[in-house]
C-alpha cells in the first residue's frame, strides 16, 4: 500500500514524499507542497487497490479452493515438511468446519471463535497455535499485492485472539522454555538405550550424540559422502549453503558399516541398486523427523532422562561436553558448521554446579562483598562461556 512522509533534505527544505508500487517495483516521488502529496497519494492508493485482482472470482472463492490453490503455490518455496504440516492442519482442523466460507468473508471474529472452540475442546496450546500460524501464512498470501493471487486488504489473523489470549501464550512459552534443558543429562545412557533400537535409528542417534549434525542435515545424509578409506563424512548444509568434513568417531563408523552391509544385503536380494539415504525407514524412504522424535521420547524414557528433550538438544550437548572436554571452539565449530560465536552464544551451557556458583557470586556483589575468581590457571572447562580462542 502508498504511504506517505515528511522528510527534510539536506539543504533544510522540507518535502513530502509518496511511496507507492507500480508494476512490482517500489518507486518514491516528492512534492513541495502537502496538499499534493495528499492528491498523488490518493490517486496511487486507488491505482493500487483496482491493480488487485478484486474481481468477481474473489468474491465467490471459498476457503477450499484458495486452500488448494495455496499449497500447490507453496509446495517448491517451503520445505516438504513445512508443506506437508500445512496441509495436515488445513485437513484436520480447518477446512471441515470453515472450508465452504468465503475467503474475503474471513475475519477476526470468525478465526477467534475457531481457535476458543478448539482451545475449549481440550485441544493442546501448540496445536492452536499451530492452527493460528496456518491460516496467518495463508491468508497473509492471500493479502500480498505482489503474489498474483492477492483477495484480501489485510491479514485478518494478526488481530484475532486478542492480546490477552497472546500475552498468556508467550508467558506460556516463556515458562516451557525455562523448564526445558537444551543439554541431556547423560549422553552415554541415550546412546546405550538407543542400542536396543533397530540398526538404522541405532545409527541414526549415536552420530547426532557424536557429532552434533542438524537433524534435516543426518536424515539427508547419502553413502556417497562418507569416506570408509579415511573414515570421514562430508556434509553439505543447506541452512548456511557450506560443504564441511570431519571425521567419524570409532562407535559411528563401525555402525554405518554394519549398516551398509545391511543395505547392500538387501538391496541384493530385492534386485535394486543400493538405496542413496543412509537413514531409512522400513519403507526405504526418509525418515519422517516427527516420527524420528516421537522415538527419540522412547528412547528418553528407556535411558530415565526425564527432561523434555527434542532432536535439536543433541546438537546442544554434543557442543557443551565437548567445550567441557577442552575441544577448541573453532574446531567444534568447524564440525558442526556454524560460526564460533554462534556456538559459545547459543549451543554452549554452563553445567549446573556453574550455574549455582554465578548465582551466589551474584548475590554476593549485591551484598557488598568481594568475591574472588580462580585465576586462569586454575579455571575449569566450564569457564569456557568468557574465553573466545583467538
């Protein structure tokens, strides 16, 4: 949409400027005098509200068929499983009760009283705000002038719920957060209790134990990338588009042996080449992740960890036993393929006997006293949060 402003130039003239769009490209034009700005930006405004596809087709579509529309659109601009868990939602919790509405007919009113109803009906905080963050994304393509199938002025899923409600779930988020430790308790029980795991999830779960990989980053890996001559894996990410090799701990690479042999056993007796993935499933396809971290749960509860953990927590212990270890961090860095602050910032957690110990020296500061720090000598790996190798 146009917008208008005042600005001052460099001379100390004073001139209102119009933003406006036309033909997909923002464009700027400056008028001395307000009142034609106020024209001009009318007379964009109104350019750009007829430019929208408004027409009788908008008015009849029904939440439906600009569902349908919509994820056939977004199906090679997201993820498969971002994809995949729209199209879930929009099946399971919003098509059969709103699918025949009117989509320029959706409004605040309508998406409050569907999220109450299933909030009402026992349904968990993250499933409606799973709900939510579905019908935002869709309808906020649908109000998006430059993504040619735009039948909305607004996105009418930002104001609904009221702040009440959104205030309630942030605290609520705020508070599982709290709760939740990103680093496992015991690392060698989880590797033990997925032991009694099938081969493949066996495999799977001591190399993210060990090496600390993205979950989408292991489930992608392929047997070309691994090197059994040097025992060494190369990884390609996509968050970050870099190639980095490391090699494989001893545990690791004798699994992904076994598993290889199991894979050329079977594709064998099958007929068919040998399968491209490392981690299948028993269909021989990828390894759907929210399955992968419903067993994960298991293997959580086997080992009697207790705290909630997800798949992302492996990574996060995986950097703090091996800063705890002496490892350097440009090293660890290397291996997990981010930048070394964004290791010591996000992945690095002080043990909990640290935590304890900076909480008393903090009160202690605040009493007045003099609290006295180990010298550098005497530091022990948990300091490494202040030290940054140069």
């Amino acid at each position: 949409m146009p917008s208008i402003r005042s600005r001052k130039l460099r001379s100390g003239r004073r001139v209102w400027q119009v933003e406006y769009r036309e033909n997909g490209r923002r464009r700027h034009r400056q008028f001395a005098a307000k009142e034609q700005a106020e024209d001009f930006f009318a007379e964009a405004r109104q350019r750009t509200r007829q430019a929208r596809p408004l027409v009788e087709m908008a008015t009849t579509i029904t939440i439906d068929e600009f569902a349908e529309r919509w994820l056939k659109r977004i199906e090679n601009s997201v993820a498969a499983r971002t994809a995949e868990s729209y199209r879930q939602i929009l099946d399971l919790y919003i098509r059969p009760i709103i699918g025949d509405h009117r989509m320029v007919a959706l409004d605040e009113g309508i998406i409050g009283r569907l999220l109450s109803a299933w909030a009402e009906q026992g349904r968990s905080a993250n499933t409606v705000r799973l709900i939510r963050a579905t019908l935002s994304a869709m309808c906020a393509d649908a109000a998006d002038t430059e993504s040619g199938d735009a039948i909305l002025l607004r996105n009418p899923v930002t104001a609904a719920g009221g702040k009440r409600r959104r205030r309630t779930e942030h605290r609520r988020q705020r508070i599982h957060a709290q709760q939740r430790h990103r680093v496992l308790s015991d690392v060698e029980a989880f590797v033990q209790a997925a032991a009694r795991q099938p081969l493949v999830y066996r495999a799977l779960f001591t190399f993210m134990a060990d090496h600390g990989p993205r979950p989408g980053e292991a489930l992608r890996l392929s047997w070309d990338r691994i090197s059994w001559l040097h025992g060494t894996v190369t990884i390609w990410a996509t968050k970050t588009y870099r190639e980095r090799t490391f090699s494989l701990s001893p545990r690791v690479l004798a699994l992904l042996k076994q598993l290889h042999a199991e894979a050329k056993r079977q594709a064998l007796a099958a007929g068919k080449p040998v399968r491209s993935l490392v981690f299948v499933n028993a269909g021989g396809e990828m390894i759907d992740q929210s399955r992968l971290t419903k067993r994960m749960k298991r293997v959580l509860a086997t080992a009697q960890i207790e705290t909630a953990h997800g798949l992302y927590d492996l990574r996060h212990s995986f950097v703090t036993r091996a800063l705890e270890a002496g490892r350097p961090a440009t090293e660890i860095a290397g291996e997990i393929g981010d930048a070394v602050e964004t290791v010591l910032r996000f992945y690095a957690h002080p043990t909990l006997p640290r935590r304890g110990e900076e909480a008393c020296n903090a009160s202690a500061t605040r009493e007045g006293k003099n609290v006295s720090h180990p010298p550098e000598s005497n530091r022990r790996p948990a300091d490494y949060e202040s030290v940054i190798p140069g």
